[in-house]
C-alpha cells in the first residue's frame, strides 16, 4: 500500500507542483480513500518526507557506490559523484523540480537532517582517504561540498534546465569541487 501511495504522491508532485499538492489529490491518484492515505501518512509533509527519502535512498546508494570505488583515483570518484547527482536531476526533472519546491517543508523535519548528516559523514570518510594533508578540515569541506551540489542541483530542477543545461552545469560543479578541494 505504501508503494501505491508514494507512486500517486510522485505523480500528484510532478504533475501540479508543491504548492497545490495535497492528501486529498495524493488519495484519489492513488486510488485510494483519504483515511487510508493518513494509516501511512498523518500529514502530507510526512508524505513529502517519504517521497524525498525513497528518491533521495535510491540516488545516494549509487553515488556512495562511486565514493567506494578504490579502482579509480579521488578526483575522478568525486567528480562521476557529483555528476552523478545531476544526471540523477534529470532523470527525474519533474519530480525533482516539485521536491525541490517543497525543500523547505521536507528540510526541517529530523529524518531528513539524519540523511542529510549521513551524507555529510560519507563525504567526510572520503576527504579523510583522499586528503590526508587536510585533517581536521574534513567536516566543514564535507559540508560545504553537499551544500554547494545540492543547492545547485536544486536551483537547477527549479529553472527546470533541459538535460544538456543540466549536465553542463553538473560538470562544472564537479570540476570546481574537485578543485576547490584539491583532488
């Protein structure tokens, strides 16, 4: 039933946007009543949470994957990493440009801090192999790397950026990161 829900939240999402997304539109895409929506979900931020954590889960378990692959050299997995992401924003443009308009509800909420310092934590553990000669800075580069590719990623599914825009401004993203940090 969760997985019918969520479906009918994406569609409801990228079809009409954030600002007119509701339980109510959710329920009836779904094919379902509004009670049995709010069983699963008691809100329709707790909807949007669970959207972005199903989107957001499926991106990040592939981009970690390129953080781990010790076969190729640092700058090269940050940057396929970063490019990654945005190749993600298009693939879902619609959708990512409704979640990112919803951004502010979702971002306050403690499970998406949770995924957010599990990111930040990955990143770091990366800069700690990549970049011994920065201890101690590790965190805050971390930081300001998912910051930095976020945001930009987020403006970009806002402008809704065709999918050249968009892997043109995801490489230069990934080589100012790769330079930025040295890698």
């Amino acid at each position: 039933m969760t997985e019918e829900l969520l479906e009918g939240a994406a569609r409801v999402l990228a079809r009409d946007g954030a600002a007119a997304f509701t339980t109510n539109r959710v329920a009836e895409a779904a094919g379902v009543s509004i009670g049995s929506l709010y069983q699963y979900y008691p809100n329709k931020v707790s909807l949007l949470l669970a959207l972005h954590e199903r989107d957001a889960e499926q991106i990040w378990g592939k981009l970690a994957a390129v953080l781990d692959d010790e076969t190729l050299p640092p700058r090269a997995r940050l940057d396929a990493a970063i490019q990654g992401f945005f190749d993600a924003e298009i693939a879902g443009d619609e959708l990512h440009a409704a979640l990112a308009e919803a951004q502010a509800l979702i971002s306050a909420t403690p499970a998406f801090q949770k995924f957010e310092l599990q990111v930040i934590e990955k990143l770091r553990a990366f800069l700690d192999k990549s970049l011994p000669q920065c201890r101690g800075e590790h965190e805050r580069l971390a930081r300001v790397c998912f910051t930095v590719v976020t945001a930009t990623g987020e403006r970009a599914a806002m402008r809704r950026l065709d999918g050249a825009q968009t892997r043109e401004l995801g490489a230069a993203t990934a080589r100012m990161m790769c330079d930025f940090l040295g890698v």
